[in-house]
C-alpha cells in the first residue's frame, strides 16, 4: 500500500517543479513510510511514498519498461500479478523485479488503454506513456484506493489525497458549496465533488486519458443485479459455488512479505474472513478488535467466540470519550469534511491491528452485496405496501393527513415513503439529515449559495441505470455505488493510512461481486432473514450465535458523548462566533436542536457531529489553524 502523487504539464517546454512535487510526496508520507521515489523528465514528474509489502528489496517505485518509455507509479495490490506475469514472460517481456508493479507495465504494452481490466485487486495507477506523452489514471472497480486530480492553468495535478494537490499555492481553496449539502445528506461528499472548487474525485471503475490534445473520462467495469429469470437456478447452487469463491477471494490476500492478520468485529463477515484464512495460514491468525464501555455498542463477546473457535492470536482494546481528541487527526487524514462517526473505532482498530501485523483483511463488502443491511428490510416491504395501496388514497388520504402531521414522529417517515415513487423514498431513507430539519438549519445566505441545488442528483444516475429491477436490488447497486465507496471504503483506507496499515476486503473480490449478483433477491434476502444466501453457505462453518445475531453497525455512542463528556467542547465549537460568521446555518435553530438533544426530546447526534465536523474542517483547511485539543 503506498501514496502516489504527480504533475503533468501540457506545454513540453514547461518542465516539472521538482520541489513541489517532493512536498506533495512528503505530504503523504503516512501512506508510504518505508521509501520514497521520483521520476521527473520535463514536463512530467511522478511520486510514490512506499509501503513495503511485495519484493521488499527491488519493488521501488516509480518503475518503466526496457527502454524507459512507460513509466508507473502505482497504490494497492494486484492478486493476479503471477498469472499476467507467466502471460507475458510468454510474449517476450522482460521483467527485472517481482513486484505486482511491473506486471501492470508490461500489460500495459499488450494492452493499451484496455490494460486494467486484466487486473484483479485494489488500485490507484498513474501511467506515463512517453512516445505518446499520454498519462493514464486508472482507479479500481470499487473504489478501495483512492484518486483525486486538478486541471487548470494548462497542467494536471493528482494525488491518493487532496493534500498533495494543495501543496502547490496556486490552487486556491475555494468551497463547493453544493458539497456541503451533500456532506450534510451524505456524511461524507461523494464522487466525483471534493469540497474543493476544481479538485475531482476519479470515481471508482473509471480510466482518465490525457494528453495535451484531449482529455476523456470513461467507465471500464459496471455489474448488474438483473438477473434473466432463464438464469436462475436452485437455491443449493448458490451454496455451493459461494464458499469456494469467497475462499479463493481470502487466499489470494494472503500474499505478503510482511506480518498480516484480519479485523475481527464478531460479525458474520468478518467471522466468514476469518473462518477462511484458517484454512491456509498455519500460524495462529493474528486478529484485533475494539470495544466500548458501553454495553450497547460493545461486541467483543462475539469477537471471542470466532477467536477461541479459530484458535486466533486475538488482541482487544477499550476506546473511550477522552478518544475523540483524536478531532484533529481525523480532520487532517479526510482532507474533507467526513462525519460517519464509526471512522474513530476505524482508527482505533487499525492502530490496534499495527501493533502486530502490515496488513489486515476485513469484512468490508458483505453488506452491499450479501444485502446484510436492516434498511434492505425497509426498502422491500416499503415497496411491496406502495404497490398494492390505490393512488386515490395516496392522494386524497394520507397526503392531506401528512402535511399536517409533525416531522419528528417516525410514522411520517413511513407514510411518506409508500406515498412517493421508490426514487424518492430510497431519497429520503438514505439522507441523514430529513429536508425540513436543513430547510430550518439553513440561511437565506446559504440557500442563495446552493442555489436549489438538491442532493438527490448523486443518486439519481445509478436509480436511472437500475429502473425496472426489482427493490431490493436497485438499492443494494446504489449504495454499492455511493455509501460503499464514498463513506465505508473512503472511512477504511484513510483510517488505516493514517497508521501505515494495508487494508484487503475478499468481499469485495470482482469475482465475487459478479457471482453475488446471480444471486435472486429472495434468495438474498429470504423471509426477512438477511444475508440469506451467505448464512445457508457458512452453516457448517460459523456458530448459530454468530449466523443468528442481529445486525449490528460499526458505531460509537456519540449522543451519549454529547450530553456528557464532550458537551462543554461541544458548545465552545459550535456556539462560537467564528461558527455563526461562516453564514451557513440559523444559530437560534442550532440552538434549539442542542437543547431538545440534551433534554433526549430528540436525538440529533448525527446532524451535530456533521456541524462539528465542518467548522473544524473550515478551520484547518481553510483558515489555516493548527487543530489542538
């Protein structure tokens, strides 16, 4: 796992800022801490901040070809790099390391533009193709490595993180406010915004071209869960196929140089992970977990189980409030506001995985494609009520009711939903904060600044692709297209960048995914059991303590933490006046949503870590402050 950064500038008489670009690699240097490495030759200059996983001694990067006419700088592993490697030896190539990295060149030469979707695994590349002065970034299928680019001023400049791009002081830090209504609805600001103005996200799946003639962003790899019903065969095949997918998915992760182990929550996906590399690692596997002093929010009763039943060299750790000084940290590793509260258990079981092992597996996937999340309840029966009441009654009954019926009670939310089309209610059950508590929060200022812009346009474009599916798949490909990548991946890899740990998700195998979505949906999710299919094929494997558990997220108890230990820096943050100048928000309705949080009238946790998050972000990033609690 590694950092990659570069320049490219269009005019060939423009040549590369060497210093520059050694400040946006060391600007990364979390990412990468074992090597550094350049490559600059006029107008073209790449980065690379290594961690060493795969050929520790010759594996430096940026590596080229023969006659050094292509060029790589490359983040993540390729799982298939011995069969491409045997592939192309066949060709002719020749190759002068045993790193994945090289293969990715090689192929490139065979391949062209086509080259990445012989790959199997997690990237972020940068490719320089000399005689054609063309560069090439590439992200993987489902956006587990991260890619962001800048265009202006007759150059391109990219990097794993947005802060290598704001190391050069001609890009101004300018806000996309838009994306501050996404991050509100969202927690997080999806692909392919960032908060700032002229910096994009290349979206997961996704190849860019440029050469100082044209510039083209294209899509490589989609998947789709429509299923022709011709194809659908008995529930035992399913079974049956699974295990030794996902068993292949676990064992091609295992390849290292350095010491690896696995997440171990005690849920079923990362029991299932774990289950898996006991059958190829013949060491105790290491694992780690977290808890809580909380009873509500500690699992580690169920990490023991899988533990003493896989006979694991097992390591846990406490968090508790005072680990939210921690603010600054997360602030500086997001680069952009990102309020999914569960990044803090992130860094923490990542911090507690380093201890002991380079690389960790984790369960992360599961629930996209296995529909493991209770929202898929809701999403289905919603949608089967919607279908069989009248339209008359939508419109003549329950629409006149709702208008006059208080948005803080859970019913509307429900009527709501199964009076409106699926697009809308899908709308509405995925944005955190409900329309008519940001309608409140806002300013006329800030309403001017957005411009009506509404959210919903970040989805809009999967709910297109998957009209015609049934409910429980359009929603399982939308959150495998936005949530997935945009929150829960974004989450893993900077919390475990942020202590030099190699994250690998079987789940998320392509392999895997393109076989999951065979799957029917009632099969997916049968009789209201989730993850129906994966918990039938791992019954002989895993516990029924562990098959038969509820759901459970990866959270912490941030309201309980407002209302007490974190209150007092709660309201010296929120209430202060640098906040209320910013102009986004009505400070007498901040007010109010505090005190029905502290009274428990309401829980607003969500909403106060997102304002929490944001005026700390504008802080750092914007005003320039050193981030001290």
């Amino acid at each position: 796992m590694c950092g990659i950064c570069g320049i490219y500038n269009f005019q060939k008489d423009k040549v590369v800022d060497q210093h520059l670009l050694k400040q946006m690699c060391d600007v990364i240097a979390h990412r990468g801490p074992d090597d550094e490495g350049f490559y600059v030759h006029d107008q073209i200059g790449l980065g690379h901040r290594r961690l060493s996983i795969i050929d520790l001694a010759k594996g430096k990067q940026p590596l080229c070809n023969e006659d050094k006419s292509v060029w790589v700088v490359f983040n993540g592993e390729i799982y298939n790099y011995l069969d491409l490697r045997d592939m192309l030896l066949k060709k002719g190539h020749v190759f002068t390391t045993d790193s994945d990295t090289e293969a990715i060149i090689h192929l490139y030469e065979e391949e062209g533009e086509g080259f990445v979707s012989f790959l199997r695994g997690m990237f972020a590349i940068g490719l320089w193709d000399e005689k054609e002065k063309k560069l090439i970034l590439a992200r993987d299928r489902l956006g587990k490595k991260p890619f962001h680019y800048l265009i202006e001023k007759g150059r391109l400049l990219f990097g794993s993180e947005i802060k290598s791009i704001l190391q050069d002081k001609e890009v101004k830090r300018e806000i996309n406010y838009e994306a501050i209504e996404d991050f509100l609805t969202f927690l997080c600001v999806p692909a392919p915004k960032t908060i700032f103005k002229g910096i994009s996200k290349l979206p997961p799946g996704h190849i860019l071209v440029c050469t100082p003639d044209k510039f083209f962003v294209r899509e490589y790899w989609d998947f789709s869960f429509s299923n022709p019903q011709g194809l659908i065969q008995k529930e035992e095949y399913y079974i049956n196929n699974l295990i030794p997918l996902l068993k292949d998915s676990v064992k091609c992760r295992l390849m290292s140089e350095v010491p690896l182990g696995a997440f171990l929550s005690g849920g079923i996906d990362s029991s299932c992970v774990v289950a898996m590399m006991s059958e190829f690692c013949q060491e105790p596997i290491i694992t780690s977990s977290i808890g809580f002093e909380e009873d509500a929010f500690n699992e580690l009763n169920f990490a023991q189980i899988i533990a003493t039943l896989f006979k694991t060299n097992h390591h846990e750790d406490i968090v508790r409030p005072s680990s939210v000084e921690m603010l600054p940290k997360l602030i500086y590793h997001f680069d952009e506001p990102f309020a999914d509260s569960s990044a803090i258990p992130t860094y923490y079981v990542s911090q507690a995985a380093k201890k002991n092992v380079t690389v960790a597996l984790s369960g992360d996937g599961g629930d996209e494609f296995f529909a493991g999340y209770t929202s898929y309840l809701d999403d289905t029966s919603e949608d089967r009520i919607r279908k069989i009441i009248p339209t008359f009654m939508k419109r003549y009954i329950f629409r006149p009711f709702l208008n006059h019926y208080p948005n803080f009670l859970p019913a509307k939310g429900y009527l709501s939903s199964i009076c409106s089309s699926f697009e809308q209610a899908f709308m509405l059950s995925r944005s955190t904060n409900i329309f008519e508590t940001k309608q409140d929060l806002y300013t006329q200022e800030f309403r001017s600044k957005i411009a009506g812009y509404d959210s919903f346009s970040v989805l809009e474009p999967y709910l297109n692709r998957s009209k015609g599916w049934d409910a429980l798949s359009r929603a399982q490909y939308v959150d495998a297209k936005t949530y997935m990548p945009d929150d829960i991946l974004v989450k893993v890899d900077r919390m475990s960048m942020a202590v030099s740990l190699e994250v690998r998700s079987p789940f998320l195998d392509h392999r895997l995914i393109e076989f999951a979505s065979t799957i029917p949906s009632d099969l997916r999710l049968h009789k209201g059991i989730l993850k129906y299919i994966l918990k039938k094929s791992m019954e002989k494997i895993l516990p029924p303590e562990i098959l038969k558990r509820k759901k459970k997220g990866f959270s912490v108890p941030i309201g309980m933490w407002f209302r007490k230990e974190l209150k007092p820096l709660m309201e010296e943050i929120l209430f202060s006046s640098r906040a209320s100048e910013r102009g986004y928000f009505n400070p007498c309705y901040v007010q109010k949503m505090w005190k029905e949080h502290q009274d428990g009238a309401r829980d607003f946790s969500s909403l106060f870590w997102c304002l929490l998050m944001l005026e700390l972000w504008e802080r750092a990033f914007i005003e320039g402050e050193e981030l001290v609690f």
